[in-house]
C-alpha cells in the first residue's frame, strides 16, 4: 500500500493526512468513496485512487429513498460509484450495499483477477481486529439487528449482515474486502470449506466405527437374541435329546 502522504485541506489550509476522511481542525470532508475498482477512499478532487490507480467515477444520486446509517443513524446518501449503486455515511464513512449488489461485485471482482492473473496470495492476519465494545447494528431496511460475521469466514474482516436485505462495511472494509478477493481470497475459502466439510465427514465415519466396536461387559443391540427364539431351541433341543 502507497506511504500516506501529507496534504492540505482545502477549506482551512491545515495540514490533513492522505487517508484522513475529515479535517481535524474544521471537520471538513476530505475523502469521499469514489474508486469504481476498490471502493477505496479518495481525497476530494483526486483524479486517480491512491490504492490501486483507477480514474475516480462517482456521482451523487439526489431524490432517492430514505435509509439511515446503522451506526450514526444519520441519513445516507446514495451514490453510483462507477456503475455500483452505494449508501454511503457522511460522518462514519460506512457504506450499505444491498444484497444482489454484493454478489455481483464479488462476482466481477474475481472474474477481472482470474483474467489479469495478477492476484497474490491472499494474506492472513495473524489475528483479528475486534471492537472494543461490540455493538450490534440494525438492517437500515428491515430494522431488525444484523448478524455480525467474517466475510467468507477467513478473511480477517467482521461485517454486519442482513441475510434478507445486504451487508453493512466500516469504513475502508469494503476495500479490504476488495483486496482480498482479488488475492484469491474466495477460492482459499472455498478449499477452506471443503476441508472443514472433510473434516467433519471423517469425524461421523470414526464415530460410527466406534459405536460398531463392542465395549466390554456390554452386548451390542444387534447381538442381543429374542427370548422366545431361545426358549423355543431350547424345548426343541430337550425334545431331540429325550428321543
């Protein structure tokens, strides 16, 4: 990732780091989403995004339907980053996106990493970030609180989900989510997937092995002869023998 570089806002002149998203000194907003390839942040009036290169492309739709923030509880403001239709939070910097927009970033994501073949290993955290104090958000659509997971449970990211409706990013998570995938972040968790499933296959074949062995001093449920049958060999055995 590029060095964070020292600017200068420009409604107060203060000295503003390059990933700062406000001013400290007058609260101005320095960063905006506006990178149609990482959904990164970008300082206001960039051209280029300062994470991966790509032309800036971000238009604010006006008009459109009332949601509020999960987390401020202020309205959000929906924006077109390049052709994906965003939610995005003034103050927090956090961004909603609904259900079927997900996928089909996450879809196009991978596909544009398989045909560049550009993608590296994906890294892996040595641990993850956790809030201090865990707050759980509420759907900004159904209302209902959202379930807090890691995205495709190995990425080292938490999000909040609504099955029913969409997915709720801090801010920057949506581009960590980015970089993840395109280091191949979804097939690990695939074969990530298919060994836990594996895993858990050869766990019932050894369970069932073992309820097949019997213990001592017990009789197994199979191996356990009716009483009638036993009774009946029996009179047929003492009627052979008195003949």
């Amino acid at each position: 990732m590029p060095a964070v570089e020292t600017l200068n806002c420009p409604m107060c002149g203060a000295p503003v780091q390059s990933d700062a998203a406000n001013c400290q000194h007058c609260g101005a907003r320095l960063a905006t989403g506006a990178c149609p390839s990482c959904f990164g942040l970008m300082f206001v009036g960039a051209k280029f995004c300062s994470h991966c290169g790509a032309a800036a492309a971000r238009t604010e739709v006006p008009g459109t339907a009332h949601a509020r923030c999960p987390r401020c509880e202020l309205e959000m403001q929906q924006v077109e980053v390049g052709t994906t239709s965003l939610r995005e939070c003034d103050r927090c910097h956090g961004v909603w996106v609904d259900k079927s927009t997900l996928e089909q970033i996450c879809t196009n994501t991978e596909k544009q990493s398989a045909l560049l073949g550009n993608a590296e290993p994906a890294a892996v955290a040595s641990e993850m970030e956790f809030e201090k104090s865990i707050r759980y958000l509420p759907c900004p659509i159904c209302k209902q609180f959202m379930n807090r997971v890691q995205f495709a449970n190995c990425s080292h990211v938490i999000v909040d989900v609504c099955k029913a409706h969409g997915t709720w990013f801090d801010k920057d998570e949506l581009r960590r989510i980015i970089e993840f995938i395109r280091a191949g972040g979804m097939q690990m968790a695939r074969e990530h997937e298919i060994k836990t499933l594996e895993t858990r296959r050869e766990r019932l074949l050894e369970e069932q092995r073992a309820d097949r062995i019997p213990l001592p001093g017990t009789v197994q449920e199979n191996q356990i002869f009716d009483l009638n049958d036993v009774l009946v060999a029996a009179s047929n055995l003492w009627h052979w023998i008195k003949k």
